[in-house]
C-alpha cells in the first residue's frame, strides 16, 4: 500500500504531492478504514492518471536506499512516472514470495538486447533468463500448495473451458502466485501475453518458468522507466494477435492501450482491475464517458477486502511488532489510532494477547463499536504518557504529531498499519537535537537530549508491508477474484455488462469464498428445497442483498 | 445474516400482502389490514388460508396454552407471520414475535419478567377477546429493539380492580384536560416514577434535549405516534416536546401499553390513547382518536407497525397534504411502506430507521451476543466452560452468539449456507461443519439462521442425552417442535420456558422456549438497546422536519449517514468515550467534513 511515498518524497518533489494524493484516494478505497469517497481529489486524477512515483518495497529498507537512488537516475522522461500504482495490500506483490536466486547482477547485458529462445524454439518473450525456467518452476510449484483455490478452480472448470477463445493481456506483479493464475487462465481455455506492473517486483526466475511454458512474459527485475513501457508496448502490439481481456493492477496496461491502441478496445469484452488507483481512473474515465468497455472492479469485493485488511492485518501487526522488536504484548498498554478494518483488526489481535488496548476514532458509529467490543475510546493527549506501544490505522495524517512524540514514554514503540507514510510526522523527528540511530534494519532509536529513546519501525511506513509478509492465502483470494471476474466478464451474455465500472457480482464473490472453505475442511451445509423455498433464495446463491454488510 | 436474507423473501412476501391485503381489507375492517397481511404473508405455503392456517400453527406456538388452544390459534397466526416478515432483522422480535406478543400480552401484561407459567392464564384471558375480526393485528413491531415493553418495570396496575372500559370513563387530569383516554390517571405518579428510571438509563434523548432544547428543531412539528406505549417511549415523547413538538399518541400494540406511564404521560398533558388490553375495536378507536381531532392535523407520522399510516391512509387521504413525513421502525412497517411506493401511492417522504447501521448493529450483534448467555443462565443454568456448542448460522446474530460462547471457553462449531459467511467463521477461528457431523456430539443447538426446520427430528433423534436446544433466529420456525409431539414422546415442564422431551429409552432433550426465540422468551432487551432505537427515532423526525424542501420525494429513505452517525455520538458519553476530532488540515487531507459524514454508504463497518 505504499511505503512508497517515503522514498518517492525526497526525489521526486514535484510529484510527490500527487503520490500521496492518490495514494490517499487508493486508501481511502482500499483500506475500508479510511474509505471516503473519493471524487474529492478527482482534480489529481490526471496526475493520477499520468504519473504516480510508486514502486512497492520488495526488499529491505536498506536495499531501498539504492535502489531509490537508482530510481531517481531515471527521472524519467515525462517528468513523473507511473511504476506501479497497486496499491492494494494483496495486490499480488512479491513480498511474499520466496527470496529471488537471480538477484545478482551476472548478467549486465539488458534482455533487450539478448537472444530469446526457450526450450521449443518460441521467442516471443523477454526475460532475464531463461535458464531459471527450472528455478521459477519449483516455486510456483510451491505456490500451487497454497492456492488450492485456483487449482480447484482449474479442476472445476477446465472441461468446459470457459474461457476459450480469451485472449488476455496482464500487467501485474509478476510472482510465483500470479504465475499460478495465469497458468490457471490457460488451463481454463484463455491465450495470455503478461507484463509486468512494478519495475521492481518481477521474480525473474518464474518469469523464466512462464516463458518456458510459452507464456509470452515481458518482465524482469530493474526494468528501466523505457523499459517498462516497452515491455506493455511489447504485450499489446502483437502482429496477428488482439486482445480481447485485460487485467490490469494500477491502470497502466489500461492507459497505454488507451492512448496507443484505442482501436483494440473495439474487440475488448472487459477490463478487470485489482488496484485501488487502477479503480479510480477507471470510474474517472467512466465519468468522462470515455470507458468504452465494461470493466470489473475487483478491488471492493467483500471477500478480498475482508482478507487485505481485516484479516492480514490481523497477524501481520503481531508479526511485524516482533520482528522487529520482539516485544512481549501481555499486559502493555496500545493505543490504536482508527476502528475501521486494519483498527478492528490489530486491537483484537492485541487483546487476545493480553495487552490493555485503547482506541482512538472520528467516527463515532466506529467509535461505538469499540465501546461495545471492551475498548476504551481515548484521545491520543489523553493516554499518550502512558502506552508503550501506538499504531496508527487511520488513512489520515498527521495523526501522531511532534508533540505527542515529546510526551511518550521512554522505550514507546511507534509504528503504521494504516496508509502510506503520512500519518506519523516522522519529519518533525529531522532535528539537530533528536538523535536517530538504527539499531537493525526497519527499527530506528529516535533519541531525546534527555535520553529519552522511541523506537520507530519503518520510518513510519507500512509496518505491515515493510516488516511482514503478505500470506499467499490472501493472494490466492485475490488472485480467484481476478479469474472469476474473468470469467464472468468474458461469459456474460451481451448486455449484461455496458461501458461502465461493476463490482463482482456476489454469487461470484461468494464462489471466490466457497473455493477458500476446502482449505479449513469447512463442510457448507446446503439449503435443503424446501428451504430455499422459505427464504425466497436460490439454493446456490447469492444469499444476501447487496446492502448486507457482513 | 439469515436474518438478512429474509429481506429477499420479504419482498416477495410482502407483494403478495398487498394483493391479499387489498382483497381481505374490502371484506373485513379496513382497520385489520395488518395482521392480514402478515398472516397471508407469513405462512406462505398456506399462505390463503387465513384462519385455518393459524389453527395449525397455533399448536405449535402456543403448546401451553392448553385451555386457549384453539381460540389462541387464532392470536397466534398473525404474530407468527409477523415474525417472518422481519425475520431478517433477526429481529427476531417478530418472529419472536410469536412469542412477543405472547410474551407482551401476557409477560408484558402482567410483569413483563415473569416466567411462562403465567403466561397461561394470560394466554387464555387473550383468547376470551379473539378480536371480532377473526385475526388481529396487536402488534407489527419487529424490531427488537422496538421500544417494546420487555424492558419496562413490572406494571402496577394489572389489577384488574376496574372493569370499566376507559372510553366509558370521564378521563380528567389534574389540570382539568380531558384530551386523552386511559385506564387510570390516577396512577401519573407511579408512571412518573417509571420514566424517571428510564431517564437514567437513556443518556442520548436527555442529552439532545439538552443540546436541542435552545433551538427546538421540532417547533411546530405536530406529531402523531403509534409506538408501544412504555417508559421509554415516554422519554421519547417527552422528548420530542421539549424540542418543540405537539404529540398524540396511541398504542401500536394492545397489550405492551403500560398503564401508569400512559398516565403519566396524560397527567403531563399529553394526548395518550393506549391502555392495556384494549380489544381490536379500542385499538382502532385509539388511533383515530389520535388523528381526528378538531382543530389539529398532524404534520408528522411516527409508526411502528404501519398501523396508523394505514388508518390515515384510508381515513383521512387528505391529511398527507400537511404530512411532511413518516418515520417508521419496524421491519413490517418499512416493507409495507416499500410496498406503497412500489405501487407509487406513497405521497410523502418516509423513514426508515429500521435499517440504521447503529439500530442494526445493536438490535442483533451487540443485543444477542448478551442474551444468548442470560437466555442459557436463566433456563438452565448450564456452565458453558469446555461445552460443545453448535450456532447455526454465522449472521449478525450468529457472530454475536459465538464471540459469546467463545469468550466463555466453550468449543463452538458453526454451520451455514452462505460461503463468504461461512469464510469468516473459519478466519474467526469456529469449525465449519455440518449439522449432522457434529450432531451427536454437542451439548448445546443453538439455531440463528432465519430458515425453517433447520433442527429437524431426525437431528432430535440424534442428539446425546441432555443437549439443549433453542433458538436465536426467527420465530419458532427453526426447530422442528411440531414433529416431537409425537405419542412416544413425553414432555415434561421442569419450569417456565423450560421442556424436557423424553425418549422411550429415557434419554431427555432440553427445549426452551417451545422452540421460539430464546432472547425474547427468557432475557431482557437493556434500556440501553431502546434507547439507541428511540434516539434514532427522534433524529428522523427532526431530519424530516427540518429537510429542506426537495430533499427527500416521495420514497422511503434510509437515515443519512450523518444522523445515524449522531446517533452512536450520543451514545459515547455512556462509555466515557472520548471522540478525536479532526483538525482541520486532517479534514482536507481526507476530502471530509469535520463533523461527518465520516464513511461513504457502501461502508460496511
């Protein structure tokens, strides 16, 4: 969700505002905490649309620091630069994955420049190198294990092919887990041509299995700001091939075969879009009128907002808080900024535990709920001097101010769950009195003249995406989504859909739900006739109006 | 959830109530449409059969009643129905309804705490009045929270010491005003008493007095109201007059009313028309005593049931030109409403404060997760550490049964039908099974789905030895009862609400409540739930009195965001909660007004 910021601010001045514009308009959408509608910033979305600095942190901050640097020696051509905008949690990124064999740089030739042949002569592909074919090939092996979902999906559905004849072209992080999908996506009867939404996150040995398996893949890792667009350019403008699908993460895919290709949306039957950014520029072009297609917006079904923040952040604040500083949680007092999912999320992680947790919320219908699940709602002044641990999950800035940093105790652990890396005024700590000393990698001592030390994890960035991992469970449900969504869109009859911006459909989302339940060996009890008959409901779904809120 | 689902059905349902409300209407009372309706809607395999319907679903409900059987079948049908239609709020109050008006005519009437063995008696004096009508509409308050009379104090005043009906009673209070109609004014004192308790315990509605009071938003409002007529309701009332409104009121129910608060509220110089007991023909007098007055035309419409609106509606047409709105809170009442504008009749703006996010929330989630264990506690006094437990159903009152549970370290397992439901269950840490494979091993059933025959006798058969069985869900339609009373099985009452069903081979099942809903049958609603519920009521109110023109046309309306979030803020100080506010850069930054509306309506909390 976007650390990105962080880097983005110091190099990218000019821009900087816009990423946190629209990250802040991603939030809001994604992290149901925060959701605002979002037509306030509509005036970015053409920056939105043409540039947002982003690349998700693959590796530790450490690395970050060069590659940051070696990003800004591309300051890119048209001034700013869209890297990748996913911007939800789950958005297949490589967090999850395992460690990458490929990262040295051995090889120095670009795989531009490079012969590219695979195994059976093909070599419609550009990749870092094929020979990790075998390499990328045990990981999504290993993926497979924990997405039973998809390849229950494959089994279900692979004799009726329902998606023969689809011909899709993909720009999202490529990993183990989206290689999974694709491969999915062609067992179920689909062509795809991929690409890569993140100059950074392409694991490039499973790019290599793809190619070797005659997926047409363009990506590799360290993708230059060119090169990121050759590599789309590459996907699209194939001769004697036109796509008639398009899933896209952050919307560049979208807006490259829009300005380049607009004739190809003549035979495109849908877009089918995960990221919150990518969402948001679509109901933009669909306000404008210009969406010429129907496009499906993943990103707000139930199943998978549930899964990237209720869920994730659930564990992730426990794990993120004791990697980083082993902290025992029995019996401390932690304030959480925010009760929308991620607040819901970590307090009742953290009461499990044993720690005295407090609240603090703007919403009061929020603000009752934690009353009524045994929270106390403070304001942050009021049990600042008192806690050792604070998280913010607001999507707000500011949230924990200078001030507030003087007041907290010795050893107070300070640290973000929520958005982006606005809400704790880490640029206030930038002065000649304070001094920092990182004391391991993601954990920073601010220390007070007084001795005073708060300990600040991921220089307030997301502690969820900077000190934790993204399960593959969460990506598996993101990852049924997007085939399900493909498959709804791709099978509708004509007029189902029309050029607007639809949500999953809720027997789809309940489907992506019931494909996850094997996992638990949950047995789903069904309605019997008669039953279904007495509620009014088909007995296969969907079992809720639109309105439920689960 | 299941209670949602309903909501599907009740659209169903509820066309069909329009056509055969609209063909039984003509025949019968204009007045009786409700239960009608409800009935006609509610059972709906014998959906036409109107009172031969009830006599088969009397049984059931009703077991106890022994002597009132018959005749009780035919009460029992219309509250039965009821339930159904609001089943999705699992406000199971209607379903329970069955039981609530069972529980109001006769918990209620008497002392709203007593146990079932009372009910008997009360159940039988109920059947004496089976309403001209046939079927009767005592009450189409669904919500649970409805502000009904559970909560309220016992009733001083049961004593039957005077058997004169009231409209035959010269009624004066103190100050020489006879505008009203009640049993007793003398008993102002005691009622006064009761709302002073009720006071204490709905710290919303004093504190927008408080906060209101200078600018009276409801200045000129002329409110009629048919709501149960409780202590709650009477700080509701006296509420909405300290802002500035005139009210009437009468009873949406013929048994909730409590006698002294209705006093009370006429002592203070209220127009009150409710006392308890009244017969189908009282009830529908009181209304219109409300409404046809010289001199005075009513401008807003609060209802609970849609009763009054009908009256109106087929009465007096022409008072919807002054009407700037209805604000409705029962389930049965808002889908009636729905109808109305589906049939584009509906001529004014109307609320729905049934489907609040806080309602909601309280009526199920926070609500149940409470009741579930003084329901066990009260009936059983089992221990709930290291039992077997299976919820069917993993709703709103589903998730708030197994937190419960949970928390009192018993091993919950979970059946659904839904998967995204039956999902969270599983991240929530509940095994997902079915029925059947856990059937044999649980020490407790407890049934929240909003289905019917989900424990079906096959599973009764099944069950170990001293398991209990009972029902959060929706009406008694959830728990097969019907198919134990069978010849070889012997029913024992070890106490109210309590039933032991015996096997030949001696093993015994535990059955509480006859299989109706335990929250209403063996637990409370907190004053605390009511308030929520009157304080939603009466920011509806000022929010259509004070809509500028052309906010809200002709349809019904879900409470904006904004005054449903003014509700929970209300509510903070109960908890010492201190709200954050936002400054104002924080505000921009997020696109927000300062003081809301915080979420957008898709918001699913």
């Amino acid at each position: 969700m976007s650390d990105t910021a962080a880097e983005a601010k110091p190099e990218v001045k000019q821009a900087s505002k816009e990423v946190k514009e629209s990250e802040n308009v991603a939030e809001k959408y994604s992290a149901m905490t925060v959701s605002k509608n979002s037509e306030i910033n509509m005036g970015e979305l053409s920056s939105v649309f043409s540039a947002v600095p982003t690349h998700k942190p693959v590796k530790k901050q450490i690395q970050f620091v060069e590659e940051k640097q070696e990003f800004s020696r591309f300051p890119t051509k048209t001034g700013r630069r869209s890297l990748s905008r996913s911007i939800s949690q789950s958005s297949t990124d490589s967090y999850s994955s395992a460690a990458s064999y490929t990262d040295s740089s051995d090889d120095e030739t670009s795989p531009r420049d490079k012969a590219q042949v695979n195994s059976k002569g093909s070599s419609d592909f550009c990749v870092k190198n094929i020979k990790q074919a075998e390499f990328g090939r045990r990981e999504i092996e290993i993926a497979e294990q924990d997405m039973s979902a998809l390849i229950s999906l494959r089994k279900r559905a692979q004799s009726e092919k329902p998606l023969a004849g689809a011909k899709i072209v993909g720009c999202t992080h490529i990993t183990a887990q989206t290689a999974v999908l694709i491969e999915t996506l062609v067992a179920l009867g689909a062509q795809c041509r991929w690409t890569a939404c993140n100059i950074y996150s392409t694991q490039n040995e499973v790019a290599a299995a793809l190619a070797e398996n005659g997926v047409a893949v363009f990506a590799w890792k360290g993708e230059s700001e060119d090169d990121f667009w050759w590599c789309i350019d590459r996907c699209v403008n194939s001769e004697g091939w036109q796509p008639n699908m398009i899933l896209d993460d952050g919307g560049d895919l979208t807006h490259w075969v829009y300005k380049k290709y607009p004739n190809v949306f003549k035979k495109i039957r849908g877009i089918v879009e995960e990221s919150v950014t990518g969402v948001h520029r679509l109901y933009q072009l669909s306000k404008a009128g210009k969406l010429c297609v129907p496009a499906m917006n993943v990103n707000d079904s139930v199943t998978k907002q549930k899964f990237d923040n209720l869920y994730c952040c659930r564990e992730s604040i426990l794990d993120g808080l004791k990697r980083t500083t082993d902290i025992m949680f029995g019996g401390k007092q932690v304030v959480v900024c925010g009760y929308g999912e991620v607040g819901k999320g970590c307090s009742a992680a953290l009461k499990a535990l044993g720690a005295v947790v407090y609240v603090t919320e703007i919403d009061p219908i929020c603000a009752l709920q934690a009353c009524m699940d045994g929270f106390r709602v403070v304001k942050l002044n009021e049990v600042i001097r008192l806690v050792d641990v604070i998280i913010t999950c607001t999507g707000n800035k500011n949230v924990v101010t200078r001030d507030q940093l003087d007041r907290m105790k010795n050893g107070c652990i300070v640290c973000n769950m929520g958005h982006s890396n606005t809400e704790i005024d880490v640029a206030s700590l930038r002065t000649p009195e304070l001094t920092w000393e990182r004391v391991r990698s993601q954990v920073d001592h601010v220390i007070w003249p007084d001795g005073k030390r708060v300990i600040l994890l991921a220089e307030g960035r997301l502690l969820n995406l900077s000190c934790s991992t993204v399960p593959t469970f969460v990506l598996s449900i993101t990852a049924t989504t997007q085939a399900l969504a493909l498959i709804e869109l791709y099978n509708a009859p004509e007029g189902r859909y029309k050029q607007d911006v639809y949500l999953l459909p809720k027997k789809m989302d309940e489907y992506v739900a019931s494909l996850h339940l094997a996992t638990f060996d949950a047995h789903l009890t069904e309605l019997s006739d008669e039953q279904a008959k007495y509620l009014g409901l088909n007995k296969n779904g969907p079992f809720k109006p639109n309105y439920y809120r689960y």
